[in-house]
C-alpha cells in the first residue's frame, strides 16, 4: 500500500470513529436573533419565530435588558435617519430627514412585523432612564453637591436648571416599577447584576472597534448612560441614605463621566422620541 493509499485508509477509519461517537453527543441547541428581519417570509423564517418564543420564556430581567439594548439601537436608526446625507456634492452637503430610510428600519411590513416592536422598546428605554433621573434628584440635592467650571454664577444657575429638569422627570406619572427586578434570592440577583454588568462591559468594547469617530463616542456615551440609570435604580437604599452634610463619605456616588453620559443619553433619547413626531408628518404628507 502506498503513502496516498494509507492517508486515504487512515481518514476513512478516522471519519467512521468520528461519526461512530458523534451519535452519542448532544448536539447543542443555539438560538441566534435573525440578521435580516425579512427572514420571517424566507425558508430560515423559523428561526426568528424560535427566538422571540425563547425570549419570552426568559426571565424578566434578561426580557428587559434585550428590550433596552433594541430600544438603544431603534434610537441610533432614527437619528440616522433624522440626520441623512441627502446630497452630497461638489457644491453643498445636505442633511435632513430620510422617510423612505425611517419606513426601511421601522415600518411594519418590510420589516415583517418587527418595527413596532423596536419602537415600543425605545419608549421603554426612555421611561427607565426617566425614572432614573427622578431617582436620582436627592442626589443632586445636596448642598455639598457642585458644579465647578470656575464661573461661581454659572455653577449655581446650571444647577438650578438641573434640579428643575429633576423634578420635571419626578413629577411625571410612575410607569415603570423596578422594583419587579432582580427580586429573587440574593445570590440569583447578585449573578444577574454582574450577568448584566459585564454584558455592558462587552458592548462597550464593541464599541471600540467602531471606526468612526462620531458613532464610537456618542455610542460609548450613550451606552454608559443606559448603565448610571440601572446603576441609580438599583441603588434606592443607599441614595435614601445619602447624608444632608459632608461629613462623613456617601456610600452612594456617580463620577463627573457617569453624570455627564447619563444626561446626554437621556437628551439623544429624548431628540429620537421628538424626531418620531417628524416623521409621522412625513409619512402623513406622503399618502
């Protein structure tokens, strides 16, 4: 038997020892999130259908994390197409609203049905962020509390017009309880938390790979935004205990970048509910 005889011999015995003992392995059963939304009308249309029927068998906390992070990503796609290169030449760059791209990304039937769902999770990202902010006004509310740029006047107006915004998102009716979070044993919610705090980790280091400038800021920015507000929504007890004084150290504190993310993110979410009003009239106009 020659050398190409024998390799073809040693990889036919190899190939059946294989497949002998693949028989008795359990082939693991991954769900995968469709690419294409359009993939509901394709052979492969199933496998959206798995997924959104495994999601609801999820609990509650890993339900909401998902509907976050899709109401995150309904928001980039209105602001791209708030903000749309219309015309770009030698002459002018134009930039403005792109109806035809806004009913690609959400309207319901080129995108099977999905597009109002990703609508209905950025209304759920901005009340969550909401009432963070109106968690968070003790906080800001003390007097050891301040703003420094160097300009005294400027500090004590900017934080007034702070605590106004606080006690606008306070006074806005309770429509999310996160109290309904991470209410189990305290081990299982402690693994949920970091389960949840790592996953954030992980998209911000997504967001390092992104090239442009631009979208890796404000996608870094706002993703930090999203974590202060579960950060303050999950830490009732220690800003209740906040103390009135400076004398002793708060167990409770956000650093000058958490409050800065957390602001500008509940700012890009709010432009995107307001540019949605835009777009309805466009659409309107176009019937």
């Amino acid at each position: 038997m020659n050398a190409t005889a024998r390799g073809r011999a040693l990889q036919k015995t190899a190939s059946g020892v294989h497949m002998k003992h693949r028989r008795h392995l359990v082939t693991p059963f991954t769900i995968k999130r469709p690419a294409v939304p359009n993939s509901f009308h394709s052979s492969s249309g199933s496998q959206a259908k798995v997924f959104y029927s495994w999601l609801e068998g999820q609990c509650v906390e890993k339900r909401a994390f998902y509907r976050l992070i899709s109401g995150l990503h309904a928001s980039i796609n209105i602001h791209l197409s708030a903000r749309y290169l219309l015309d770009d030449s030698w002459f002018q760059r134009k930039w403005g609203h792109n109806a035809s791209e806004f009913r690609q990304r959400f309207d319901w039937e080129l995108t099977a049905g999905e597009g109002p769902k990703r609508l209905r999770s950025l209304y759920f990202l901005f009340l969550v962020e909401l009432r963070a902010l109106a968690k968070a006004l003790p906080f800001f509310q003390r007097p050891s509390f301040q703003l420094f740029t160097g300009r005294p006047e400027e500090d004590r107006r900017h934080k007034e017009q702070l605590l106004h915004i606080l006690q606008l998102a306070r006074s806005f009716p309770l429509h999310f309880d996160e109290t309904s979070l991470f209410a189990g044993s305290k081990q299982e919610a402690a693994k949920l938390k970091e389960d949840v705090r790592l996953a954030f980790l992980n998209i911000s280091r997504i967001m390092d790979c992104v090239g442009c400038f631009k979208c890796r800021l404000w996608g870094k920015l706002q993703t930090q935004g999203l974590g202060t507000s579960l950060k303050i929504l999950f830490s009732e007890r220690q800003i209740e205990a906040l103390p009135s004084s400076g004398d002793r150290r708060p167990s409770f504190q956000l650093s000058r970048q958490e409050i800065v993310s957390l602001l500008n993110a509940f700012g890009r979410i709010s432009t995107s509910i307001r540019e949605l009003k835009t777009f309805r009239w466009l659409l309107a106009e176009e019937r």
